[in-house]
C-alpha cells in the first residue's frame, strides 16, 4: 500500500509538472491588444498580423486570449469576409416621348425621367428599330424643366452593318446628369436616308431585230428612320454573396535557379505562414505564355516535390495585342516556403524581378468587458480549446457591431505578464526537479528493502 501511494504521488507530479510545461509552450508569445475603450460588454474583433501567423500553428489551436489577471477569454477565430455587389440593369420603355423632325431630315425627341425610378439615373439610351444597314450619329442634351439644355453627348454613333457583318450597336451610354430626373432631348441626323436597292433596272433599245443600247439604272429606296420605341437602361447594385477579404502580401524574399538541363527556372519564396490563395510574379520579360506550378519543398532526402497548383502565366504585347496574365490561385495554404516551377522548355528564362502574394484574413473575436485588459498569446503545439462560444456566434451571426482593435508589439512569454499557477511554491522549476528527485530515490529504496524482505522469505529453510 505505501508504495503504491508513493508511485501515484509520482506521477501526479510529473502530470503537473508535464501540464505547466505544455503551457509554457502553447504560450511563447504574446501581443497586447490595443482596443478603444469598451463601453458596456461588446464584441471586440484584432486581425491576426504577420508574426502571429509566422509562430501559430496549423488550425490555429494554439491561439490563447488572456485577460488582465490572465484568465483565458472564450474566443472564436473567423474568415473575414465581405459582401459582394453586382449591377443588375433594368430596362424601361419611355411612356410618352415627343417627337419633332427637324430641317436637313434631323429628328428630335423629347422625354422625362421618372425621378423616382428607384433613386437612379439611366446609364443607357436605346433606340428600338426594325432596320438594317444603317449609321446615324445622335447627340443628347439634359434639361431640369426642358427650357434649359446641358449637352451630355455630343457625337453618338448608332449603327447596323448587317451587310457586311453582324455588327449592330442601338445604345447611347449617359454619364452621370447634372440632377434627378428632368429631360432629355436626342437629336438623330439624317433619319431619311437613300439607300442603294439590290435590284437594277435594265432598258433596252433594238434595231432591226438587234440590240443597238442597253440602259442600266439604280434604283435609289428613300427610306426613313423608323424607331419603334425607346428604352431607358438603369444599372443598381445588389449584395450576391460573401467573400473573403484578401489582403496584400509581401514575401519574406525569394531566388531564381535553372535545372540542370535549362529546360525549368525554379523560384524559391519564402514567407512567414501567411494564409495564401494567390501568388503572382513580377518580370520585365514580355511576349510569352508558359505553364508553371507552385510545390511546396522537398518532403524527403530525395528531393520528391510536393504540387500545391498550377496554371498559365502570360504576358503579351505585341501588333496591339495586350494580355497579362502572371498569377497562380492557390488552395488556402500556410507554408514557410514554396517553389514556383516555370516550365521554359527551350526558350530563354524569364527575368524574374520580384514575387507578390494575396491571402485570406483571419481575425479574433471575443466578448470584452470595460476596464479590462487583454494580450494574445500564441506560439508552440497547444491543445485547441474548448469554450462555450453560443453568445458570440449567435451575436456574428446576428451581424452584430464589433470594435476593431489591433495588436501591439511583440513579447516573449518571459517578457509578458506570468500566467497564474495553481501549484503556488510547487511551480518553481527546480522545486519540482528537486521533489522527483527525492521520490524517486525513496521509491528505489522502498522497492529495494522489499525486494530483500521477499528473498528473506522465499529462502529455503535448512532440514533438522
């Protein structure tokens, strides 16, 4: 019985002492947070910066929110995100417009806007017409109460060219009017244009049963400018979905090498951790499209790579062709260093000045209470942490406020606020070493007389 209760007091005490260790190392690094000042419990929200991702570990379980006596903080780490807007455009038919012909077969048409249409201004006048094979250019004024005329366009082309090509473009852009609503007035040129028929007419004169004169004559079609209607196209925003945010990227520094047989130029990037969705090179070279890949390095002694992504980069300028494409999406990746891999085959390397990146945002979120400090502590291989987080997910999802906070200047754990210690004198280090020391050898010892006393015991009595 008592050795058994000095083994278990051992082991409680190396636990204790495995625990503190554990701790020490899941918390390296701190950073204090810099907050404005907390006005009733809220929602505080710090963005992870370069060097939390650099000493972090993967999945972010070793991230710790410590309060001014610190005690941990229950906390959510989340994507940061945004809402993505597109415009949706809306086609109206102007209602009642005025119609007047002008001298030298001018036309001019006259319509008010709808004030009220949403709150927005037309982007685009089109004209509706049934014709073909035609060109008329257009010019447009804007007027608050139609007596005094701004020109917005001056010299608008529309057109059909079905004769040569399905080209045909019926659209007037606007820009942005000098007020809401009003009027506009549009001018079309010449809306009676001759056109050439596709018939000719053919006069012959005969002579004693032969042809003496033949008279060919082109038949020339007046024909007007027919418009069957007018449409006024508004272009409004809409939220389609969420995206992250992605945030500019630095690398720490990168170097360009050629394989052995010149037929590949790898560069070597280093980072620190940062979340990467995209990488993207920078080169004076031009006039070239080439497959590349980024890998993440060796895995083994043997050099095997390991593929991340590929893609096509390009750049060409040449006879008023203008193409770039330099980037490489990614996978959401945290790596200290990747290889991109250009594929030149037998032309010449590419002259690589530079490497930039884009990643994802990761961001803090914890419920603060005024007067209290906090510091985020990370670094290490800590064990992820389990919190009731009910109240901040259900306040995120509630899209609730947050205060933005930012983080402070770097410290070691040395250099940062200890963390409490439950065991009192017994967190000394070296008290700890000293105590399993001691143990150790009293329980060597118990086991030794023991073991005496047993071979006492089962020693073979002398006969008599």
């Amino acid at each position: 019985m008592r050795r058994q209760t000095i083994a278990l007091l051992l082991c409680e005490i190396v636990s204790l002492v495995g625990e503190r260790s554990e701790a020490t190392e899941s918390l390296r690094r701190a950073k204090p947070i810099v907050a404005p000042p907390i006005v009733g419990e809220s929602l505080v929200a710090v963005r992870l910066d370069s060097d939390a991702y650099a000493a972090s570990a993967d999945g972010y379980g070793d991230l710790r929110v410590l309060g001014l006596s610190d005690e941990e903080v229950p906390f959510v780490v989340r994507l940061v995100t945004t809402q993505e807007r597109r415009g949706v455009r809306q086609s109206v038919r102007v209602a009642r417009p005025s119609v007047r012909p002008l001298p030298n077969d001018g036309l001019e048409i006259t319509f008010a806007v709808d004030a009220q249409h949403r709150g927005a201004t037309p982007d685009r006048i089109v004209l509706a017409t049934p014709l073909k094979d035609f060109e008329h250019r257009v010019t447009v004024a804007w007027s608050r109460d139609g007596s005094d005329w701004k020109p917005v366009i001056d010299d608008a082309v529309i057109y059909d060219y079905s004769r040569f090509m399905d080209v045909r473009d019926l659209a007037i852009p606007l820009p942005e009017p000098p007020g809401r609503g009003g009027q506009y007035r549009v001018v079309i040129d010449s809306v009676t244009q001759s056109q050439q028929s596709r018939l000719t007419e053919l006069t012959r004169t005969l002579a004693g049963g032969k042809e003496r004169e033949v008279q060919e004559r082109t038949v020339i079609d007046r024909r007007p400018f027919r418009i069957d209607g007018i449409d006024l196209w508004y272009t409004s925003e809409i939220t389609a979905r969420e995206v992250p945010v992605l945030a500019e990227i630095t690398p720490r520094g990168f170097t360009a090498t050629r394989d052995p047989d010149g037929r590949a130029t790898r560069i070597t990037v280093d980072t620190r951790r940062e979340p990467l969705t995209e990488m993207t090179l920078v080169t004076t070279s031009r006039n070239f499209s080439r497959r590349a890949s980024v890998e993440r390095p060796p895995s083994d002694s043997r050099g095997h790579q390991r593929p991340i992504a590929a893609g096509t980069i390009t750049q060409i300028d040449v006879a008023g062709i203008h193409r770039q494409n330099l980037s490489i999406p990614l996978p959401e990746i945290r790596e200290a260093a990747y290889e991109i891999v250009i594929d030149d085959g037998d032309s010449p390397p590419l002259v690589v000045t530079g490497v930039t990146a884009r990643g994802s945002v990761r961001e803090v979120v914890f419920l603060g209470e005024p007067g209290n400090e906090y510091r985020l502590a990370y670094g290490g291989s800590g064990v992820p942490p389990r919190y009731d987080t009910v109240a901040i997910d259900a306040a995120l999802a509630a899209r609730a406020s947050t205060t933005l906070a930012t983080l402070g200047e770097e410290m070691t754990l040395a250099e940062a606020p200890p963390v409490q210690e439950p065991l009192g004198w017994l967190a000394d280090g070296r008290v700890q070493i000293a105590i399993i020391a001691s143990l150790a050898i009293f329980l060597a010892l118990a086991l030794f007389r023991a073991a005496k006393r047993i071979a006492v015991v089962d020693e073979p009595r002398g006969e008599s």
